[in-house]
C-alpha cells in the first residue's frame, strides 16, 4: 500500500509538472534518482504515467531480478550446467543426428600402417659408431670410397648389410629402443660422419646409444648381456607393436649396466670377456628365452671381486681359437685368462730396421 500510494504521489507531481520542467537535474532533485533514472523517466510519454505501467514496470524488475538469482545460482552449480549442456545436446541429436558413418575402435585394434610400396627398396649397408652416428650407404658409393669418416675419438660399434625398407631397433642407456626404418635416413657417403642419432630421434637428454638391431620378422631372440655378468634371452616378438610406437620404455633390465645385445636365432656360441680378460664360451642353449623384457637373465660368468664384463660377442666374431680352454658347460662358469693367439693382437717387435 506504501508503494502504491508513492506511485500516485509520484503521478500526481509528474502530471502538474511542466513539460519544460522534465529535466534530468530536477528530476534527480525531486525524487532523489540517479541520472540514469532520471533520463529514463524523462523519456517516458505521459500517458503511460499511471498506476498499472508503473506496476507492470515493477513486476518486470522483480522478475529480472530473479531470472539473475537463477542464473548465477546455475553458474555456482556444476550439476545444473552438466544438466543443461545434457539436455542441449540430446536436443541437438533430436534434431540434427544422423546415423553413424564412422567406426569407433580401440587403440589395441589399430594395425600399423604399412608404406612400404610407398617407398623404393634397393640394398644398402647400415653403420652405427659408438656415439650414435648413423649412417645408409649404397654398394656403389662404398665401392668408390670405402673409408668411413669418424669424429675424432670415434669409431665404428657395428654394421651389417640390409636395405631402404629395413626396420630398425636402437637401444639407449636408458632402457629404451627407438623403432624406426633405414629410408627415414638419407643416404650418405663414406666420407659424411652421417646422422646424429639422439637428434634425429629427439631422445632424452644425455642418451647414448647402445646397440642397433636389425628385427626382420621378429623371430628369435635378443640376448642381452650385462656387466654383472648376467645374461638375458628376451623373445624378438616382445617388440613387435600394432601402432607406430616410435619409442618403448622399459626396453630391458636396469639392474645392471648393459654390455651387448646380439640378435639370436637357433642355437650359437657366445663369448663374454670381463675386465681382468677372463673369458668365456656358452651357448645360448643353456637359456631359457623369455616374453618379458625386463628379466635380469642368469649368471653366466663367475666374477672375481670388483671385476665384470667388458665385451660379449658372438663367437664367429671373435679370434677365439682354442675354444676348449674357455667352453663352459654350466652356467655359471669360470671361463679362463684370454691368450694372446685368441685375442686376435700381435705383439709390436721390440727391433726396429735401420
């Protein structure tokens, strides 16, 4: 009733005001309104000054001010907006969905993409040295310059023949293998020290390099030999991934530093050699391969304290001649001191020609 009875007061004094008098100033003066108020009251025409505009003006402040209440009591809520945004959407499906022309799979189902015809296939000899440089020869620039090029302190860790469709594993002191193909590299010449391997495949900082393999089909095994003397037979085909995976952690055991991986199909001699030239022989016969990359393997070489193993080479590889001295049966073994006549290193003559 206060309100009501304000309004009329109000009308009444509008009504007597002259037109010239409908100012903002006065206005403001008046009825103790801002300005804002008064330049929206001086702008309404007379006749719809009355009680029932007034009120219908009111009412749509009062409702204003509680669709605001609403709406930030909505913003405060994250189960009234999931509830919007899920009735929006149902909405939308309602209206616009159409069937599905897509198919949803899991990561697990997806195959990985084959390119190889994509790409020429030709021979090449591949080449690691023991700071991770990388090189694709072809056999006709190694015929016109068969020297390779290292950095100073450099040198060659390992090679063998493949070609520009090879699929290749580099394994890393971290316990890590970076997948990847010879025809990612460019070819080079001898005389090019090559691509530098943590770049090109954006390893960790610090990241050395190990060893380079060479999967094929991923049949056989890797044997992994490491400094305590241990020696692990690991399943090829725990490597062999569905997607593009360029990179696997957790590629083989960190208990111990490691030494060598040789690749491993059928039965083959092995020769470890540990820092005081103790070495021995055993065939990878006497391990069992295993699915999981992370086995630490078995003794396969007794070491004396604060000794181990420096090198593990396949025995064809070697200059081992009197294979008996060093042949263990067992694991572990003893092995013997390497000779002179096996390791493969001449003695310089202590004459000189004049």
């Amino acid at each position: 009733e206060r309100i009501l009875l304000d309004i009329d007061k109000a009308i009444a004094i509008i009504r007597n005001t002259p037109k010239e008098s409908m100012v903002v100033p006065n206005l403001m003066d008046g009825f103790g309104i801002d300005e804002i108020q008064a330049e929206y009251v001086a702008e309404i025409k007379l006749r719809n000054i009355n009680r029932e505009y007034i009120l219908k003006r009111i009412d749509e402040i009062s409702r204003l001010r509680d669709e605001i209440d609403d709406l930030e009591a909505t913003l405060k809520s994250r189960r009234r907006l999931a509830g919007i945004i899920k009735r929006e959407l149902a909405d939308i499906i309602k209206k616009h969905g159409q069937p599905r022309r897509t198919q949803l799979v899991g990561a697990e189902d997806i195959g990985e993409f084959e390119d190889d015809g994509l790409v020429d296939d030709y021979p090449v000899r591949l080449f690691l040295s023991r700071e991770g440089y990388f090189k694709k020869i072809t056999p006709q620039s190694l015929r016109m310059s068969g020297e390779q090029k290292y950095k100073e302190d450099d040198g060659p860790l390992c090679s063998f023949e493949g070609s520009n469709r090879t699929e290749l594993l580099f394994f890393t002191d971290r316990q890590q293998v970076y997948k990847t193909r010879a025809y990612d590299f460019p070819d080079t010449k001898a005389s090019s020290l090559g691509s530098f391997l943590p770049s090109v495949l954006n390893m960790d900082e610090g990241e050395t390099v190990l060893a380079m393999v060479k999967p094929g089909d991923y049949k056989g095994s890797l044997l992994f030999v490491y400094e305590n003397g241990k020696a692990a037979l690991v399943e090829l085909n725990s490597y062999a991934t569905k997607t593009n995976r360029r990179r696997l952690t957790g590629a083989y055991s960190d208990k111990s530093p490691l030494v060598a991986v040789l690749p491993v199909e059928g039965e083959l001699n092995v020769a470890v050699c540990s820092s005081d030239t103790r070495t021995a022989v055993f065939s990878t016969s006497l391990l069992s391969p295993k699915p999981t990359r992370s086995t630490q393997g078995v003794q396969v070489l007794a070491l004396k304290k604060n000794q181990h193993v420096v090198s593990a080479e396949l025995l064809e590889n070697t200059q081992i001649k009197n294979l008996s001295r060093y042949r263990i049966k067992s694991l572990p073994g003893p092995g013997a001191l390497l000779k002179g006549e096996d390791s493969g290193q001449q003695q310089e003559s202590l004459f000189k020609e004049e």
